[in-house]
C-alpha cells in the first residue's frame, strides 16, 4: 500500500492546503454521542437517504419538513402501525416524494429499528459498539436487515449521523486502484471489500486519522 502521508499531500495540493482541507472533515461523533441519539432521528435518517438515491437531492430536501409532518416525526414504534390505506395515502402525498415502494420501506427500516432496539437497547447503541475494523460486516448487515440500505446508501446514513466510516464512493474507488489496490470500478465482492477494509485499517494504523477523514481525504486527493 501506498503511505497514506502520500495521498494527503496530494489532497493538500488539490485543496488549497491543509487549512483549506481541514474544514472539508466530516463530523464523527463519539460512542457516547451515537449511543444517545434517538431511533426516531436513525429512522428520519434512513429515509431521507433512501429517498435521495437515485433522485434530486435538492428536491428531497426542500421537501424535508413536509416528510417530518407526514411521518409524525418518524417514531419507529407508530409507523410499524400504519396500515395499507394509510400507506396508500402517504404515498399519495404531494408533501413528499411520492413513490409508494419507498414509503414501503420507511416501514420496513422502522421494524428493522425495532427489532435491533429489542436485541441491543437501543439502534444508536448497536452502530455505536459496531468496531471500525469491520465496518462491511455493518454495510452487510445494513443491507440484510435494513430496507433499500444497501450500497452507499446505508454508508452515507452512517456517514451522516456521525459513525466513523468510510464511503466506497467512485473517487473513493479510484483513489484506491491508484495506489495498486485490485478492485473493480463496483466492488461488492466479499474479497474486494475485504481489501477495501484492510487497506482503510492500514492507513488507520499509519495515521492514526478517523475512517470518515480518512475516505474524504482519499476523494478529494484525485
């Protein structure tokens, strides 16, 4: 592997320097932080990226306030209740985007809350116990368990609520076959995202620099 102090030079000299690249961090938020966050917020979370893939970012967010009111705040516990014609009806909504397969899963991912709520206290204390050094194995089980989570969009759910974790984002994926890593342009093998997260562990290591950091720095260093 490349020595990652290779890539942020680069990433400075692509940035305007290390001030300028300082403030292009993500935020990362603590166990204690993530622990406490509520599953109301996880939930809330979870479908505003579900809804961003694929479609105008810009358009689900000037839409947001009407997905809060819609969604009574996303409670996990009251959206498992709704029933078809409610569905039917939020589906319908010009409030929001209305895409019935997605309202499908705002249901789906608050039984998911739900069910890992049960087995650990609470969704913030599960991603806040999830060890860095696996973060695919969490990426797997956003997908397995989750509703529409796979891919990049479980990552930025993660990536946006403050878990420390990288995004296989295309310069992401570039910057790594840059560096000698043997990866396709999609990786989604098991072998290629465990070269993914051996190499973010290496550079971890080297650098002693947050895998949110770590990952941003890797993009921005193209």
């Amino acid at each position: 592997m490349e020595p990652f102090e290779h890539i942020i030079q680069r990433a400075r000299d692509h940035q305007g320097g290390q001030s300028c690249l300082k403030t292009m961090m993500p935020t990362v938020h603590g166990p204690r932080a993530l622990g406490q966050t509520k599953d109301d917020r996880w939930l809330a979370q979870m479908t505003r990226c579900v809804f961003q893939a694929g479609f105008v970012w810009r358009v689900v967010d000037l839409k947001w306030d009407g997905f809060e009111e819609v969604f009574f705040g996303f409670p996990p516990n009251k959206i498992v209740m709704l029933s078809p014609d409610q569905i039917d009806r939020f589906a319908q909504n010009r409030r929001i985007i209305r895409n019935r397969q997605k309202v499908l899963g705002v249901q789906a991912n608050a039984q998911f809350i739900l069910d890992i709520t049960e087995e650990h206290g609470s969704f913030g204390k599960f991603i806040s116990r999830w060890p860095t050094h696996d973060l695919i194995g969490l990426f797997a089980t956003m997908k397995k368990r989750g509703s529409r989570l796979g891919g990049m969009t479980g990552q930025r759910v993660l990536r946006n609520m403050g878990k420390d974790t990288f995004i296989i984002t295309a310069d992401v994926v570039r910057c790594l076959q840059r560096t000698g890593l043997e990866i396709g342009e999609n990786p989604s093998s098991k072998r290629e995202l465990g070269l993914i997260q051996s190499a973010f562990n290496e550079w971890h290591e080297e650098s002693e620099l947050p895998y949110s950091h770590i990952s941003r720095i890797c993009a921005l260093s193209l």
